[in-house]
C-alpha cells in the first residue's frame, strides 16, 4: 500500500488465497497460480489429494485427523522435537494414501524420522498395518519410521506389524513415547537406514 502526495492510497502488490473447494467453477484462476513461489512439498502434496503444510523441523508426521495432527506436533515439540510438516490423512489410511503421503514426506531432505500417529475410529488399525506395509512395498524410506496405533483393532493392527518391526519400523505405546522416539533420533554414521518391504510368497 502507497500514499501518494494527493492524499489517495494505491495496492501496489497482494497475495489472495482462493478457497479450493469452489476452483472447478473458475477454470480462469489457473492463469493467477505463482507456482515459482509455491513450495515443492505442498505442490506435491496438493496433487496427491493431500492436507500438507511443510514446516521447518526434522520429524515427519502423518495423523489421521486434523486435531490428531496438531497434537502430535504439539508433543512433538514437548518433547524437544520439531515437526517437518503437517500432514493430516484423514479417515483413509490405505495403502495408496499412505504411500502418498510417505512419499511426500520422503522429498524432504530435513527428515530425520518419521512419526504415524493414527486412532482407529471410523479407520481400523488392522486396515492402517496392511496400508503402511503395503506402502512400504511401493516407497523405499530412508528414514526411521515410528508408529502409535490406538483405537479399533488395535492389538490386530500391532500383530501385523511385528514380525517387520526392526531399528526402522518401530512401534510405541502411547503418543508422548512415540514422539520421543523420533524426536531424539540420530541416524547412524554409516549405516543403510532404508525401508523397502518385498511381498513374501504365499
């Protein structure tokens, strides 16, 4: 904003935010798009179907619900950790989401650790197991990946996991235990922390 020398007050520049649920009306906004000032991550993110917002920190996080979310990044910084991003999945956490949204997470090179904070309420945790291995079938990670699974099926869904829980695959209890986890984790120097599961014959 200017005020010129005869009183009258000029937009010299602005930033508008256009609600995306009304964008398959307005095919014309696609001309207005500034993706050279859109960050990758999001950009990504958007065209996977996701709800992401990077942030600056070192710990990915995945949750199921958008107050979920914002908890998880709360105990995340509790525990003296700093969230990457927020990235909420909704009550879908099947594979194709799940790979998507490790995926994303995965182009961040400022990831350390990764955090999947899913409550099983309308979404089974045996469904979300099934979804994260099957994801890891598809996305090889280079990070450790940390999991907190409560709600329906849980004990199911902590049963499908453990035979492929290992120093990168690691589940947790509770919500402040799991953030602890990656919240304090250092890869070591050297050493291949990469996930990528292969289909056991039947």
């Amino acid at each position: 904003m200017i005020l010129t020398p005869d009183n009258k007050v000029h937009a010299l520049d602005a930033k508008v935010t256009l609600d995306e649920n009304a964008s398959f009306r307005h095919p014309e906004w696609e001309e207005f798009r500034a993706d050279e000032f859109e960050d990758p991550r999001e950009k990504l993110a958007k065209e996977k179907g996701l709800n992401y917002i990077g942030l600056d920190g070192t710990v990915g996080i995945i949750a199921n619900g958008a107050g979920l979310a914002m908890s998880t990044l709360d105990v995340v910084n509790q525990v003296g950790g700093t969230a990457a991003n927020f990235l909420d999945i909704g009550g879908g956490a099947n594979a194709d989401v799940m790979a998507s949204a490790l995926e994303v997470i995965n182009t961040d090179a400022k990831v350390k650790a990764i955090f999947v904070n899913i409550f099983g309420g309308i979404t089974r945790v045996d469904d979300v197991a099934n979804g994260v291995l099957e994801a890891l079938r598809r996305v090889t990670i280079s990070t450790p990946i940390v999991l907190r699974l409560d709600g329906t099926n849980a004990v199911e869904g902590r049963a499908i996991l453990a035979p492929h829980l290992n120093d990168s695959l690691i589940t947790e209890p509770t919500m402040l235990d799991a953030a602890r986890r990656p919240s304090h984790s250092r890869t070591p120097k050297g050493r291949d922390m990469s996930i990528s599961l292969t289909r056991t014959p039947r």
